[in-house]
C-alpha cells in the first residue's frame, strides 16, 4: 500500500510510534565514544526552553476590544512609550507588560503626572503575574478564568445588516448576528500558560432575531451589483442561536515568536475605526500563525530602519458560497463551498524613531472548487505578479495590499498623533498607484489643555476612488469584490476589512472623558456615504450615541451605550430610516478563579474595574 493511500491519521500515528521505538533503541544501544549525543525528545526539548529565559515565555494575546489598548494608547500619546507598534495587533500580555516597563521607567524621571501614574499603577496590577514570571526554570505556569461576560442590546426600527453591499448598523463586531429586537451575547475567556506553550478560548452563547427577506427590486440589485449568478432567495433569515468560538489557539513561544494555531483575531493598522486589511468587523480566522511579538533590533547595515515586527499566517475563510473556477460559476445561497478558499498573509513594520512608525502588508485569498491548493499554486499566489481573467487555471489569487504609519507630530509630540493606512486589490502597493488606492487617516488628541481627562480622535476613510488619469483607475464597488472569488473579501459573510464598505466615504469622531482608567463617558459619531455609480440611488448613514463604562467593584464593570442611527438607500427603503440601539453588558473577572505558580503580592493595589 503506497502513502498516499492512507488517512493522514494513520501517518501521524505511525510516524510517532517510529520516532518512539527509535529513540528507545538509540537510548539503549548507542555507543557514545563513536559520536553523537544524547537523543532528546519533545518534551525534554521543550522543558529547555521552559528553563530558557523569558523570551521563551508564551504569553496570551490580549483581546481586541480590551480596556488595555485605550490606556496604552493614552500613555503613548502621552510620550511615555515610543517603542509600541500600533499597526500590528493584538500584542501579547508580556509585550503589554513591557510597554508598560518603559513607560513606569520614564515616568520615573517627569515631574508628577496623576494621570499617568494611575494609568500605570493599573496597568501594573493587570499585568503582576506576567512580572513575577522570570523564566528560570521555577515557573509552574498560570491557569486563568479571564473573564465572564453578558450583553443585552434592543434594536428598534430597521437595521442594516448587509456591509459587504450597503451597509452596518453594528460593526467591529466579531461579525456577531443582530436584527431588529432583542440579541444577546454570554461567554467567558480563560488561558493557561506554562514555559513556552500557551491555551487561549473564548466562546459564547449567541442569538438574534431573524431579518425580513428583501423585497424583488432590492434582490435584484444585489444579485447585479454583487456578480452573482442567482437571484438572492426571497425567504426571511432565520433567527439565530448558537455557540460560537472566537479567539480559541494554542501557541508555542520561540526566542519572541509566537508560532500559534487556531481562531485569532488580527488588525493591521492604527486607530479605532478598524484597519482596511484585517480587522476585528468579521468573525477570527482559523489560521496558522507566527508573530514577531517584541521589537527586534536589526543589524547595524540595517539599523537606520529601527526595531522591526513582522508576522505571518495562513488561514481558512467561513461562509464562502461562490467561485467562477474554470468549468465555470459554481455555488448557491445557503450552502457554503467544499473545500472553502484560504487566506494568508504577511506584514513587516519599522520605527526608524521613536516618533515614525510605518509598515506594509498584503494578503492573498486562494483556493476552493477548482483551484487545488499544492506546493506550486501556494507559491504562485505568494510571488506571481501578473493577474489572469476571472476563472482561468492560472489565477494567482486575489490579492491586496497595503501600508499603513504612525508619526507623532513635531511641537506636539507628547499631544497628536497623525496616522493613515493605504488598500489597493490586486496592485504591488498603495504607493505606486496612489490615485486608484483606497486611503483611510486619523488624528489622535491624547489630552486637552487644562482638561487632561478628555481625548479626541477623529478619522477619516473612502473606498469611493475619485476618477483620475491612470489606466487602472477602479469603478465604485471594485474593493473588497472579486471576478474570481464572488463572496468578496469576507469571512462568514462580514468584510475582513474597513466597515465602510466596496465604494464609499465615511468619517468617525470619539470623544472620552476618562474618570479613571476603565471608567469613561465617551461621545461618538459616525456618517457613511454610498457611491451612487455603485448602488443605483446610492446611500447614506449616519450613527450618534453614548456610551459610558463604570466599574461597580474592582473586578466587576458595566457598559451601557444608546446609539441613534438614520439611514437612507432607496433601493432599499424610499423614506429615510431610523433605529435606536441600546445595549447593556456586564464583565465579571472572578481574580479568586485563578492559579499562578507565583504568590499574590499582599499590597498590590486594586484594580479599578473590568474590561468594557
């Protein structure tokens, strides 16, 4: 029977059974005084690195939508951290911990700062056990429920639900389900740490309403705005109730690379509104990874480039339903393509200052009915810069690119921040074609004179391309599409990418009043306007709300935010719409349910409530 014949099962059983039997007969018959030494196995090599330092410590990455990112951001835009890589999250809880080292290091030396030292002494109760972790060999490991969590929200009046083609009444979501009525969301994250292994999960309950169908003119739009081969059923979407795993990986840490397998989430650029790569508006990626997650110091030929991140993956996408492969278009609602298209991707990031951060990435979706994933088409996807027509056997792949930086400003560098972050399908990169390139920018006020409690950050972003003279300028509605791949650049039917859509224009505003470093009353404003030479009549949205995080005890906090929304696509609905959002969720950190090889510090301070 030749290999190929076998289940991968039968393989890797046998495989291991081998290395084992060898390695007994190697242990009990070798004569050293010939050469060779000893055999080690896995685990032995492994309780080495355990014993190794700390940078083969692995460590948990932190969620997205932690309390942690705002105040490290607030501490850098206070210039207490010039060593953070806003483009490339999530960061580690000990990479957190080591922004956190330098900026208790320069405070040390600045005239007091209440409110960066409170920023501080949280941060530093949040991330003691990381601390007392040194990586001698004495670290038993950490076993950690981080967090359980509900949330309750009410939708009133008619939502969008469709971002690939109109529009999001919720985005930066995780790609949770919603609809008009009541949603619900109830998990908990836990994680294990131990040497150089880490176990991460986060799952939870979710449910929602079901979505009227759209009427036949709306459908149809859809069907030629989208390339589709079907009229989109009729029938409503039903309602949904189900457990869903998000962030859920195990990881292996390597002199600072974290090779990690399963569901991660990723976000590739500055700012709040989410990056136009990768963001967290769909559900995490089942991936391979491997992440750089300290800076790295380059040799002294390449120093003048500063430390350097990189990181790479290579995934499997959810809830894809259509390809034009070279028999033709194959698919249909409802039923999601066998096997589903992969994905991956790699970005590399330098501070060449302590002001200038900057990067570039690209991602390449490839594979599904029709296109075998092999060794030469994996390569053909990675260097292939030529293109083929949709559905040809030579497709390399649809592929993106992008870049994005960071530069805090001259005369104000301990105030604003500037930061920006180019797209571009199926071009070598946003810089070589910036007139047919989707740009996004924002402003970062880390505190106001006299008022050093209150932000602001606005942005700014369009995939709507103003017509210009080049050759490849691309119509409304051509980002984030593809000929090939007619699901779009979407995971489970949400945008990987920027919530403001295939061709529009859209503008945010945050404003926080921070009480104390999780407790914050925050103002937001959000306008999304549609490409008319995209969808016939095009479309308007515009969002306004509040929302405040309160911490009832020190590991029990509170979020409640009201959100009003008008919104207008007439091929959708004549008459302008409106809804009204109001949510309410509760994060419990039960730090009693918790086990670390290291003692509790008797007088650490308390921590100033939960995540939001």
């Amino acid at each position: 029977m030749k290999a190929r014949q076998h289940f991968p099962s039968d393989v890797l059983v046998g495989s291991v059974i081998g290395n084992l039997v060898a390695q007994d007969i190697y242990s009990r018959h070798h004569d050293f005084d010939l050469g060779g030494g000893e055999w080690r196995s896995l685990s032995a090599i492994a309780r080495g690195f355990e014993s190794a330092g700390p940078q083969n410590l692995a460590s948990p990455y932190v969620p997205l939508e932690s309390w942690i990112y705002p105040a490290l951001d607030r501490l850098a835009g206070l210039g207490l951290i010039d060593s953070g890589f806003a483009g490339m999250r999530p960061w580690t809880r000990r990479e957190c911990m080591r922004q956190l080292s330098e900026a208790e290091e320069k405070l040390t030396g600045q005239q007091e700062n209440n409110e960066a030292q409170k920023l501080v002494d949280t941060l530093q109760h949040e991330f003691r056990p990381e601390g007392e972790a040194t990586g001698d060999g004495d670290d038993r490991g950490t076993l950690r429920l981080e967090s359980v969590y509900s949330r309750t929200e009410h939708i009133s009046g008619m939502p969008l639900t469709d971002g690939y083609t109109f529009g999001q009444t919720q985005f930066n979501d995780f790609g949770r389900p919603y609809a008009e009525g009541w949603s619900t969301v109830n998990g908990f994250s836990a994680y294990a740490t131990r040497g150089p292994w880490v176990a991460y999960v986060r799952g939870e309950g979710q449910s929602a309403p079901s979505i009227p169908a759209y009427s036949l003119t709306t459908r149809q739009t859809i069907q030629q705005v989208d390339s589709y081969p079907q009229l989109p059923p009729g029938a409503p979407q039903p309602s949904v109730v189900q457990f869903s795993l998000l962030d859920a990986y195990v990881g292996l840490m390597l002199s600072n690379y974290q090779i990690s397998f399963g569901k991660q989430s990723l976000s590739w650029g500055p700012g709040d509104s989410g990056s136009m790569t990768l963001s967290d508006n769909a559900p995490p990626i089942n991936m391979f990874r491997i992440n750089r997650t300290t800076p790295l110091k380059l040799p002294s030929f390449l120093g003048w480039l500063g430390p350097m991140r990189t990181e790479f993956f290579f995934g499997q996408l959810e809830g894809q339903e259509f390809i034009e492969n070279p028999s033709g278009v194959f698919g249909q609602f409802g039923q999601s393509l066998s096997p589903q298209p992969f994905i991956h991707g790699q970005k590399i990031s330098f501070k060449p200052t302590r002001n200038f951060e900057f990067g570039f990435h690209r991602t390449t979706i490839y594979g599904g009915p029709g296109y075998p994933l092999t060794f030469h088409t994996l390569i053909r996807s990675l260097f292939t810069t030529g293109n083929e027509n949709a559905g040809g056997p030579s497709k390399p792949g649809n592929r993106t690119s992008g870049l994005n930086f960071s530069y805090r400003l001259p005369y104000a560098r301990n105030w604003l921040t500037l930061y920006g972050e180019g797209y571009t399908d199926d071009e070598f990169s946003p810089i070589a074609y910036v007139d047919v390139s989707a740009w996004r920018a924002g402003l970062y006020l880390s505190h106001f004179p006299r008022v050093s409690r209150l932000d602001l950050r606005v942005e700014g972003v369009y995939t709507d391309v103003p017509k210009g003279t080049s050759a490849n300028t691309k119509s409304p509605g051509t980002f984030y599409a593809n000929s090939t791949w007619l699901s779009g650049y979407t995971n489970n039917g949400s945008l990987i990418g920027s919530w403001v859509g295939r061709g529009g224009q859209g503008a945010q505003a945050w404003s926080n009043y921070w009480f104390s470093p999780r407790n914050r009353l925050q103002f937001f404003f959000r306008h999304q306007k549609v490409s008319q030479e995209f969808i016939p009549g095009g479309g308007s949205l515009t969002d306004v709300g509040v929302r405040t995080d309160y911490s009832l005890r020190s590991n029990l906090s509170l979020s409640v935010s009201v959100q009003h929304e008008r919104w207008l696509f007439p091929v959708i609905h004549l008459n302008p719409v409106r809804n009204v959002t109001a949510s309410v969720g509760i994060v419990f950190e039960p730090q009693r349910l918790f086990w670390s090889s290291h003692p509790a510090t008797a007088d650490a301070p308390a921590a100033n409530g939960g995540r939001p």
